[in-house]
C-alpha cells in the first residue's frame, strides 16, 4: 500500500548522508535551478507476507 508521495528537491538530499557536498554542489550546477526542486520521488509504503507464503 502507498501511503505517501513527496517531491525531493537538492536541498532536502543534503538532509541524508547518500551525497557529498561535491556531489550536491554538481548537482546544483548542473540541474538548472527549477528544476531543483523536484529532482526525485520520495515513496513510502508498506507491504505484509500472506500467511503461507514464502518470502524468497
């Protein structure tokens, strides 16, 4: 089930330890400055294992 979708902007993966301030500052350079904004899709959702079934 999805229970949430949100845009991620450059500034906000500044918030998570995934890029180095090198990385965010090519970031920043290279994608132009609308587009910034929504460079990702955060999703977050939840999912259950059918009594029975196997996990693999």
């Amino acid at each position: 089930m999805v229970h949430e979708r949100a845009a991620v902007s450059v500034d906000d993966l500044t918030l998570y330890p995934l890029f180095t301030e090198e990385i965010i500052g090519l970031m920043r350079a290279l994608i132009p400055a609308a587009r910034q904004r929504t460079v990702a899709t955060s999703i977050v959702v939840t999912a259950e294992l059918r009594e029975g079934a196997s996990p693999e």
